[in-house]
C-alpha cells in the first residue's frame, strides 16, 4: 500500500519576491534543506504577497509539503517526457526564410 500512499508534513520557509526593471520573481526556500521530488507538492500558507514596482519582499511563513506516492513520482517522471516533446517542437528561428 506503500506505493500509493502520501505523506504530509509542515515545515518553516522563506520566500523571497521581487517586482522591479531587473526581475519579476518569486522563490520558496524551504527550512533544512528539504528537497522537491517529481509529482510532490507545496502549499506555502498565508495572505498573497502584492508588490508595487520597484519592491522586494522577503517573508517567514510555514508551508505544507505533500510526498509524492511511489506511483505518483513514477507516473510524474512519465509524463515529463511528454511535456519535454512539446517544447522541442517550439522553433528559435528569426522568422526569415532562405
């Protein structure tokens, strides 16, 4: 049953968004380190985050991690193919023809 059961846990984050002429971001740094598998999910908990131009903001929140089930990552790390076929097919040429 293991393979198709999730875990759940909370941990601390920081996330960092920044609005300005260099960069529209956001990033979540989660506490300890933990690492993001295929198919795992994220839940950071708390009001949006709206910025004006020109603002940075960095926060301390808590955020919900969800484990992927062994099938979940398998099926994740599948389809992944997929999606990386489509971006193949997007063509960088300038638009002029020889």
């Amino acid at each position: 049953m293991s393979a198709l059961r999730r875990t759940r846990f909370n941990t601390a984050c920081t996330i960092e968004v920044e609005h300005s002429d260099r960069q529209l971001c956001a990033h979540v740094e989660l506490a300890g380190g933990v690492a993001i598998g295929p198919g795992d999910r994220v839940q950071v908990h708390g009001a949006p985050i709206s910025l004006g131009f020109g603002e940075r903001r960095v926060e301390q929140r808590m955020a919900t991690v969800e484990r992927a089930s062994t099938l979940g990552r398998l099926w994740t790390k599948f389809a992944g193919h997929f999606e990386m076929a489509e971006l193949w097919e997007v063509s960088f040429s300038d638009g002029k023809l020889s």
